[in-house]
C-alpha cells in the first residue's frame, strides 16, 4: 500500500474542471480494462546550427539532397511492410531498448521533450525522435537530451544506406523520406547506445513508419481534427488509426479526450489487456499559477502528489503536456504497478525546470516583443490564443501567418482573430505553402480588409509586423507572433538570428 495520503477524487475532477477549456468526459466514461492508480535531465537543448566546418556542411547537404528526393511527408502509402523489411535487413534495432510511443494532434513534441527530460534527470541515456524539424534535420534524433550532431546524422545514413537501397529494390514503392529518417533514428539508438526511445508519430498511429516498435507505454495527447483527408473526419475516426500504437500488455496514458476518441482508446486498451491511466482520473493538473518565464504547476501523478513544479513555458496546455509526460515516466518506472512511492520529487522539479520547446510560444527578441509558435491548425491555434492572453500583457499584437495549403486555414486564422490588431499574410518557402494572396483573400473575410497586410516574402512580412507593433511607441506594449507553421517559424528564427 501507497504511503501517499488518500486523496479526495471528486475535488480532484472538479479542479481538472476547472483547469482546463478541453471536454473532461474520459471522467465520466469507464472501461473495462486494467486502470493504473496507485494503491492506496538532461541539459537544455536548442535548435542546432549549420555545421561550421565546410566539409561537413557539404556532406550534410549531400544527404539532405539524397533524402529529399524521396516521397516527402505528405505523400503516403498506409503501409508498414517498407519499414519492417529494412528492420528485419538491419537486425531489429528497435527491439534492443524500451520505447515510449507518442500519437495525438497536438502536444507531441512537447511531451517528448518533457519525457525525455525527466529520464535523463534520472540517469537514463535516452534516445527523442520527433518531428517535424524547426530549423535542421538533425533536430528529429536526439541522444541524452542533445541533437544528433552532424558527423553522426552523415555516418547514420551511410551505414543504413545499403540496407535502404536493397529494401528500394524489392519494393513496388521506394522507402520514403521519413520511413528513412526513422530507419536512421532506430539504428543509431541501438548504436548509442539507449536505455530507453521516446518515439514520436510521424501521422496516424497503426501504418505510421514508427510503429515497428512495441512501446512499453503508448502515450495520447488531446486527439482533434487534422489530416482528416488521411486520418478520419471526427476525433473517433482519428483515433481508430492512432490506437494502432497501443500494444499487447502495454500501458496507455491519456490525455483528456473528446468522448468518440476515449471510447475508440479505451476500447482498444481493453482488446490488448493495457493499463490505462487517464488525465482526470488517475493523473492531471491540481493547480497552476502564471509564474516569471513560464508557471509554477502542482501535478497529480499515478504515485502522488507533486508540488511546486516550475515550467518554463507558457499556455494551460503545456502545464496538461507537463502531467501526460509525469504519468508516462511514471508508467515506465512501474510508479503504480511494481512500485507504490511517487518519483523523487527534487529530480522531477530539476527536470522540469530544464525543457525547453523551441518555436512554441518562444520569445527571440523584445522592443517589440517577438513570438514564435508553431500553431498549424485551430486546436493548436485556439491553444495558443489563450496562452498569449494569459503569459503576455500585450496592448497591441501583430500576427504574422505563413501556413500550409493542405490545413484548415479559415480555422486558424478564427482562432487567431481575437487576438490580433492586424495580421501580416506571408508564405514560407515551402512547396506546401499557401500563396500569400490566397491566404490574404481569407484573412479579409476573417479580419476585414482594413486588418490585412500581404507581404509574400517572410523577411518583408516580419518587417512589417515590427513596423505596425511600433506604431504606438517603444514602450506601450506592442508585440508580434508568427505562427502557421513549423516551416514559417523554423524561417523566421534564421531570419532573426537564433541558431
């Protein structure tokens, strides 16, 4: 039995509540398998430069060249025989460590880097592999908390290459670009070597390229719509794909979730004998007060209580990230199962104190204010808003948007609205980008034409948004966030000098 004090469960529901804008139903929707309740890190990583030495710039960009000739991530065959094959050719790396597999909407990478933090801080070599890049594509693999590095990323390859051009050979399809990329991250973890992978999906769950793996603790976060031509038009539909990640014996950690999803994960937990823990049950947010650089949260995990735990990020939906992630490391040290004490308390806040998530809600610059986040839909959008409301006392805030054209713009855009003086239309340099005159015929029926500014280059639209953020003086408060996509943000932050 748990030394942990009992707690009150119906003021707990009530806090979580309270805590959230995100429909608490996995609260009042039961399931009939196993539930995980307790009876009775590493150095702050950014995002990595080009390399300095010319030659391996150039070998860099030779692999990059060979990677982007492939099927980008938008082109799909829902198939896992391409991947599965090269694992068989390289001897199953992924079977030589434990993984915890990460699916949802929003939140992934969030959550990766929080899990992978609080592993390291206790003693873990850890593997992160996740998706997609800010800036460089070393970014996807880290090892113990830090980016793959050049040389290494260039030898990775090499190595697989072979195996990769034998698989292309006896496949109707040749390996994708990121059936590659996984391929690479599964054989340098096993050459590292790990003590444990946080995986990220790359889309879906039961095809997606990662899912040769059998994660000891599949993880959820918050399922809502996006990739819905691939995926599914409701949150169930979504969630049938995504539950594909939940294996035999494992156990699921989910985040609070619309009720068609929780049904379709919990029903899929009980098909496979998994143990589940659910925010707002088993595990969640008890209370969260806006602090300096970030908050200050009290989190309720599987084992207990644990308090006075700086984030050093902003948004209510960092601090649901921040309890997903406890409830998962829990997970994996059996907190709950094997073990009834709590995590030691000093490391968690250690950890914690250390994330870092670069491009969400990221400030690069001040006089005015610069944000940067990687919102790309209207649940990462609405997110997002009320985050900027609540860390931020901006008397005037400028949008910059540069999305891509297979998104739910007019979505994005509403939940930008509120929050915007005037928006900034822009498009990155992707061939997925939006023409900026088709994003600004939406922005004008959201905002009004007279809130409307087209300024197709990213360097010009960032420059304007300055200007207007300006035009009530240096010290009034004004501000500019630019959002839309991953590839807009990864941009913006070159442009501005960070990395």
């Amino acid at each position: 039995m748990s030394d942990q004090p009992p707690h009150d469960d119906s003021s707990f529901d009530e806090i979580i509540a309270a805590e959230t804008d995100r429909d608490p139903d996995l609260a009042v929707i039961e399931a009939g398998s196993r539930t995980l309740r307790t009876q009775g890190g590493p150095p702050e990583a950014d995002v990595p430069a080009r390399p300095k030495d010319p030659e391996i710039d150039k070998a860099l960009r030779e692999v990059e060249t060979e990677l982007a000739t492939r099927w980008g991530e938008t082109k799909l065959e829902p198939s896992v025989s391409r991947i599965a094959a090269l694992m068989d050719l390289l001897g199953e790396p992924q079977r030589s460590y434990p993984s915890i597999h990460i699916t949802g909407t929003n939140g992934k990478t969030s959550t990766a880097r929080m899990i992978e933090a609080l592993l390291g801080a206790f003693e873990l070599r850890t593997g992160r592999y996740t998706s997609p890049h800010i800036q460089s594509i070393t970014e996807r693999i880290s090892l113990n908390g830090a980016p793959l590095s050049a040389e290494r990323f260039i030898e990775t390859y090499h190595d697989i290459k072979p195996y990769i051009e034998m698989v292309d050979a006896q496949q109707e399809y040749r390996l994708s670009f990121f059936e590659v990329l996984t391929a690479m991250a599964y054989a340098a973890f096993a050459d590292a070597p790990v003590d444990v992978a946080v995986v990220e999906v790359g889309m879906g769950g039961s095809w997606d390229a990662t899912n040769v793996i059998d994660g000891d603790v599949a993880v959820v976060t918050p399922i809502d719509l996006d990739h819905t031509d691939r995926l599914g038009e409701t949150p169930g539909a979504i969630a049938v794909e995504k539950a594909g990640i939940v294996k035999q014996d494992a156990t699921v950690i989910l985040a609070q979730q619309p009720v068609d999803a929780a049904q379709v994960l919990l029903k899929k937990a009980v098909e496979v004998d998994a143990t589940v823990a659910r925010e707002g049950l088993e595990f969640g947010v008890v209370s969260r007060q806006v602090a300096v650089g970030g908050q200050l949260v009290t989190l309720r995990g599987v084992g207990g209580e644990y308090d006075e735990v700086y984030l050093p990020l902003h948004g209510p939906y960092q601090a649901h990230n921040a309890a997903v992630a406890l409830a998962a490391v829990e997970a994996f040290f059996g907190v709950g199962s094997q073990r009834p004490e709590p995590l030691d308390i000093d490391i968690v806040r250690k950890a914690f104190a250390a994330v870092s998530a670069p491009g969400r809600l990221e400030v690069v610059r001040r006089s005015p204010t610069l944000v940067l986040d990687a919102a790309h839909n209207p649940a990462g959008a609405r997110a997002t808003a009320e985050a900027v409301r609540e860390a931020f006392d901006f008397s005037r805030l400028i949008g910059v948007v540069g999305a891509s054209g297979d998104k739910n713009v007019r979505g994005l855009l509403e939940a930008f609205e509120p929050i915007f003086a005037e928006v900034v239309v822009t498009q990155n340099s992707s061939h997925r980008a939006m023409d900026a005159d088709e994003l600004a015929g939406i922005a004008v029926e959201v905002f009004g034409e007279d809130r409307v500014q087209v300024e197709p280059r990213l360097p010009d639209a960032l420059e304007a948004a300055i200007t207007l953020a300006e035009e009530e003086g240096e010290f009034t408060g004004g501000g500019v966030l630019v959002t839309g996509s991953v590839i807009t943000v990864g941009e913006a932050r070159l442009l501005l000098g960070r990395g």
